[in-house]
C-alpha cells in the first residue's frame, strides 16, 4: 500500500522534548512566541492518504516532500472499499481522495469534516465546472447524476447534510475530472463511429466489453440504451426500478446472444483487450487508451454525438483530523492546486480543477494540445517522459470546451443503488 513509518519512528519523546526546549529558548531570545508550536516544528510531517490509485503517484511524492516537508503514506483501494474504510474506520487515513459521486453515502456518516473554503488559497480559481456547473465560457453543462455542483458545499464543518447553495464548507476541494466515452480500435474497425448505440451492435458480436463497475457500467448502458432510441431517462443517474429493469434486459439480451468478450474491472484489463484485439469497442477511459497508443497500436478515445459520461474527485478529511495535522492537510491541498500536480495529471489526459496555475506549470505547445485542442508543436512526452504522440497530432474529441462542453452524465449513486447492484449482478451471472 505504500506506507512508511520509518520518518515518525526516528525522533523519541526524549529527542523531540530536547528539541523542543533549544527550539523555544531560540524563540524566547528572539521576542517570538514560546511554548507548544515550537515543539510542533520538531515532529515529523506525515499525511495517511487515503484513495483510489488516480492521484497517487511516487513523482507527486517526491515532489511534494521536498516543497514541503510532509510525507505522504498512500493506502490504496477499490472505489467501493475507500468508502467502506471512511464508514467503519473514520480513524485510519488524514485526507481522503474520492469521487464525488460517493459523497450521498459519506457526508451522512458525519465521518468527513467540511473543507474551509477560506483556507484555500486558489479556491475562487477552482473552475465553475465544479461551482456552477458550466464552463469558464459560461457555458451550461449536462447535470444528470451526482454533477459535483449538487453536493458541492455542506452546512457547516461537522454537518451531515448537503447546502442548498453556496457556504463557506465545501464536501471536497476538487482535484481531477474527466468526461469519458468509448474506445474504439480504428484499424480493425475501419469506419466511422460516432453513436454509443453501436457497443451493441452485431457487426462487433464477441468483440465488444462493458466495465464491470455497476454505478458506472450502468450509466454506459444508458448512453447506449438512449442512443438506440429505446427510452429517453429523465435522469440516467437516478433510475427507477422500472428503468434499471429495461436497461439490464437490453444488456443481458446483448450477452446472451454473445455481444461481450470479457467485462473488464481494472485498468491494465481494459489496455490488454484493446491492445490484443480481443476486443475493437468497449468502455474505456482516456489514459487507458494512452497506454495502448503507446505500444504502437492505433486505439482512439472517440467522441460520440450523444456526449460524454463524467466524474470527479477531491480532497477532504477524517472527522479525527484537528490541530497541528489539520494544518498539514490544507497545506498539502493548497500544495495540490498550486499547479505542479494540476499539469502533471493533465500530461496523463486528465483535467485539473485549478487551470490557471496547471497552465504556468507546462509549456505553451502542451497546453495547446492537452486543452485547447491543436495539432502537436512538438512531440508529446508523458509525465515520465515516453513519447505519447508524435508531432502533428491532435488529441481525440478536441479541446476542453468540446469535451468538457459535451458531457451528458455524471457517475452517480442512485436512491434504487442497492437494487441497482442486484440486478447488475445478475446480469454478469446471467
């Protein structure tokens, strides 16, 4: 899982006290303050992050660790199972990293704290995807499922209800969002597509996957079951038992007549179909379909005309996180927004929430291709240096306004969930 303890057994109570006490002398003769902080600058700074692999990389670590000093000790877990721990083990991590969609499940449990929007320095450059559900153009963006505006801001500190507006207590402090959508393999498939519909179409029998992730899977199939002009959802994210009942027939008939070669749930899965050509249509998401580019083989993140499907994650913390490690976590979140890691994430074909200071931390010919959509000045490197795309290319579905601009859905938990899992069970059993 990535932890260390090595930092916080180094220092003894008595080191630490001795310390101390030169530390506050030193303070003493200079007229500053005494006491407590000057111990507090004696301990070592460590954060128990706990999350998703998204965010969690050894070159953010590093990074982090020399601008400021605090150890990250990253416990790592499924989706599911890091809201799990936050329910039954609020006590175990500092700063959690989830997404946004699993706040219905978290905020009720009282086990989070409110983020205070004033401690954070870039909070008023935070992008109104997150604040207003629009664009910096202004323009309005698709709000079915859990759009982060929704749960964006609770009613205090230690509130277990979402706001009606805006306040001061933010659920999470954005990181990292995507709009997602099919990948598709062009040199097998050799023409256009350009409809969700066609994940289901006969022409790709036994050579289609679906992510067996139900709260996600299921809003795929939506798409799909929308774009076929079977049902129009009033809300893909919060379907009836009536809804999810059709949706899980359209799937299961697919499967029965052997539309599926596999139902991935990791990411090295999805590449490995992809790149095999076991599979020429499926479920993806945008760095996936960088991994099997750069292989050498032809894989496109495609945009469809119906939209994408998106999520989000951020940042808060532990109901237990006070005092001098409360202090650390906003440090380490104000570290986060300021731009090294916001461009790091968006070499990896992600979205940072803060754009202005990502943007100061890459090079003009970068942006122009991650986020504004133009054909490649120079090569385009990954964060650890390999080539992703050579000079001259574009990146699939265009600039940021025409991804972001183009999102039809959000990840979501719905009222039905637990009904939802069933049937979604039984379809992969089916």
């Amino acid at each position: 899982m990535g932890r260390t303890t090595k930092d916080t057994k180094g220092v003894s109570r008595r080191t630490l006290l001795k310390g101390a006490g030169a530390a506050a002398g030193v303070a003493a003769g200079s007229g500053a303050i005494t006491g407590f902080p000057a111990v507090w600058s004696q301990e070592p700074k460590v954060l128990r992050y706990l999350g998703t692999a998204v965010n969690q990389a050894d070159d953010i670590t590093k990074k982090v660790k020399a601008d400021t000093g605090i150890t990250i000790e990253y416990i790592s877990a499924t989706t599911d199972d890091v809201t799990k721990r936050v329910i039954t083990q609020p006590n175990s991590f500092d700063v959690l990293d989830t997404e946004y969609f699993s706040l219905k499940k978290l905020v009720p449990s009282g086990n989070i704290l409110g983020m205070d929007a004033r401690k954070i320095k870039e909070f008023d450059n935070i992008t109104p995807v997150f604040t207003k559900g629009q664009l910096p153009n202004g323009k309005v963006i698709g709000d079915q499922g859990t759009a982060p505006k929704k749960v964006m801001f609770v009613e205090g500190a230690n509130s277990t209800k979402f706001a009606s507006g805006v306040t001061q207590w933010v659920t999470l402090i954005p990181t990292v969002y995507n709009a997602d959508t099919l990948g598709i393999r062009p040199d097998l498939i050799k023409r256009p597509i350009e409809s969700w519909k066609e994940l289901l179409n006969p022409e790709f029998k036994g050579k289609a996957s679906i992510l067996n992730i139900p709260s996600i899977g299921i809003m795929d199939a939506a798409m799909v079951v929308e774009a076929a002009g079977l049902y129009k959802y009033p809300d893909k994210g919060n379907m009836t038992r009536a809804e999810i009942d059709l949706t899980m027939k359209v799937l299961t008939e697919a499967k029965k007549s052997g539309q599926f070669r596999a139902f991935w749930k990791d990411f090295n899965e999805s590449v490995n179909l992809m790149a095999s050509g076991e599979t020429v249509i499926q479920s993806m998401w945008s760095p996936a379909v960088t991994a099997v580019r750069t292989k050498g083989i032809a894989c496109t993140f495609q945009p469809l005309k119906e939209g994408y499907r998106s999520w989000a994650s951020g940042f808060c913390l532990s109901k237990s996180v006070t005092g001098r490690k409360a202090e650390l976590a906003y440090e380490f979140v104000n570290w986060f927004l300021s731009g090294w890691a916001g461009a790091y994430l968006n070499r990896q074909g992600y979205y940072s929430a803060v754009l202005s200071t990502a943007k100061a931390n890459m090079e003009p010919y970068e942006w122009a291709y991650w986020m504004e959509g133009k054909a490649a000045e120079k090569d385009i490197k990954a964060p650890d240096g390999s080539l992703l795309e050579k000079a001259g290319s574009s990146r699939d579905g265009g600039s940021y306004d025409d991804r972001m601009g183009n999102v039809a859905c959000w990840n979501a938990v719905m009222d039905e969930n637990d009904y939802m899992v069933r049937k979604w069970n039984e379809f992969i059993a089916a």
